[in-house]
C-alpha cells in the first residue's frame, strides 16, 4: 500500500513596508496607515549595517515583521 505526500506550502508573498523618512509628531496633516493585527504570531527584527556616506561611516537600520514561519531561532 503507497502512503500518501503532502505538497510543500505555497510560496507566501513577501511584502515590505519601508518609510525612508520619519514623520515628525509635529505633522499632523500627513497621512498614516494604522494596521492591527489581532491573533497573529508576529516578531519585529531589527537589523543594520554600515555604509559610507558624506558624513563618515553611517549606520543604516531597517524594523522587518516577521511572521511565525520566518522566524529563524
């Protein structure tokens, strides 16, 4: 008797919201997008590397959300 295979998960889609500059809290006239997220299995990752920039050596860091799937250790 054969067993059965389950096929590997679908691919899911990898979206990545960036905001190259920070809104001050003095502007209250930009538009903002609030999102919440209820139930779900969520981590935020911070990473950041170095770069040369006209200043010297600047320290770039980007905030990830992770879902439970890609969440590595």
């Amino acid at each position: 008797m054969a067993g059965t295979q389950s096929l590997p998960p679908p691919e899911l889609p990898q979206l990545v919201a960036e905001q190259h500059v920070a809104i001050p809290p003095t502007d209250k006239d930009s538009k903002r997008l609030i999102v919440v997220l209820s139930h779900a299995s969520l981590e935020t990752y911070k990473s950041s590397h170095s770069r040369p920039g006209h200043m010297g050596v600047q320290r770039e860091e980007k905030y990830s959300l992770l879902n439970s799937d890609e969440h590595i250790g």
